[in-house]
C-alpha cells in the first residue's frame, strides 16, 4: 500500500481523519510510524498530500490532513476490453487503476463465454474494491470509470461513434499492418477475449473508424495484453 486512501466517512473534522479498518492494521502493523510521522495519503477521488500521525493504539489511528496536490494525469488511452474469466478480471482492474485509465469499457465479444457476466466481481463494491488495489499500489486517487456493454453490435455502432470524436480508435489483432505504437495523443484501444475478436467483429470495428493494431507477433493473454497496451502511451 503506497498511498492510504480516505473516504468520506473516516473524517472528524476537517482536517482530521480516524481509521480502524485494515488501512489502520497496515499503518500499525507494516509502515510502524511513530507519532508524528508524515505518511502518503489521498481522498478518494481527489487531492493527494500528508498525513500526520496524531494518535496510534491498537485500534485506531488519527491522522491530521493536508492535500495540497492534485491527482496524476489520466491516462492517454481509454480500454474497450472483452470480458475476460473473472480470475483474470481481477488483475485486468487493478492494472487499469495503476496505469490511470479514464474510462474502461467491459465489451462481450463472440469468445467471451455468456456466464461471465454473472460474475460476483462485476457488483459495484466489489469492482472498487478490485480497482482500490490498483490505486494503493501505483499512489493514485481516481479509479477508472467501469462501463459495461453486454452486446458488442450495439457498443461498436451506437456508443463508439460517440467516444471516437476526440481520439482515434484502435482494434487489436495479429494480423494488423500496423503497430499500436503508433498511436499519437489520445486514443480507445478495442482489445479481444483469449482467442480474438472473430472477423466479423473486426470487419464491424473497421466500418466505423478503428484502425487495426497488432502488439507484436506473439499471443498474449489478456492482462498481458492490457499492460502491453497500455505501455504504447505511459503517461
């Protein structure tokens, strides 16, 4: 945990915070500070700055608050990524939170298996608590906007128009002549489910403006493949 994120509800006042949750068990138990200590801390969704140990005991902690600096910058790319297994899921969103992703947009695709979107890990608390994982880790405060679009025909042809008017639009495949790398400036990069996106859905991507893009010869998995994205444009 690289940064102590702050909710609203751990505030006394306005510039004190009590925690007793398992941010309070790292505090206690990993970082070890003495009263007085300055530790990194962040509001979740908002500024980043200090938090001075004013109170340590077994159960609580209490930390006086100043957040005089703004969040990372975001990301240049925005993921549109077909819902991979809920094991991988997981990894896919903390990934996404450590490297600043604005916006990521679960897409079914004609490989992703239906029951996926069933998956206990798609309820809100627990989509924040997966991403949280990733914003402790890289010592950022604002987590990815999560969308989720069960229908690849309709995501393609009524809502990426939309998202395509300020940044160009990348579909992964191996067969692209061109590389990701490529890409300039702000872009939605389209990556597949184990296997691929199906010709179809290539050729449908294509109609309305995307590009197709290879990252490499080999053949990644989709975490993989997230981070060798994202990597094109680190921020």
């Amino acid at each position: 945990m690289n940064i102590i994120l702050l909710r609203p509800e751990d505030w006394l006042d306005s510039s004190t915070v009590e925690l007793r949750d398992r941010r309070h068990v790292h505090i206690r138990d990993v970082l070890k500070p003495q009263i007085g200590s300055s530790l990194k801390v962040g509001k979740l969704g908002g500024a980043r700055g200090t938090g001075v140990v004013t109170k340590l005991t077994h159960d609580e902690s209490q930390l006086t608050i100043s957040l005089p600096q703004p969040p990372p910058p975001r990301h240049a790319f925005d993921i549109a990524l077909a819902l991979p297994r809920p094991k991988m899921l997981r990894r896919v969103l903390r990934t996404a939170a450590e490297m600043g992703v604005e916006h990521l947009h679960l897409i079914h695709s004609a490989r992703v298996e239906k029951s996926f979107w069933q998956s206990p890990l798609l309820q809100p608390g627990r989509l924040a608590e997966a991403l949280q994982a990733g914003l402790e880790r890289s010592g950022d405060t604002i987590p990815p906007q999560v969308h989720m679009h069960r229908f690849f025909k309709p995501f393609v042809e009524d809502s990426a128009p939309a998202l395509l008017k300020d940044r160009h639009g990348w579909i992964a495949h191996q067969t692209a002549a061109e590389p990701i790398s490529r890409a300039k400036g702000k872009a939605l990069v389209m990556l597949g489910p184990e296997g691929g996106f199906v010709p179809f859905e290539l050729e449908l991507a294509e109609s309305i403006g995307f590009t197709g893009g290879h990252l490499g010869s080999r053949t990644l998995s989709v975490d993989t493949a997230l981070a060798a994205a994202l990597s094109q444009a680190l921020t």
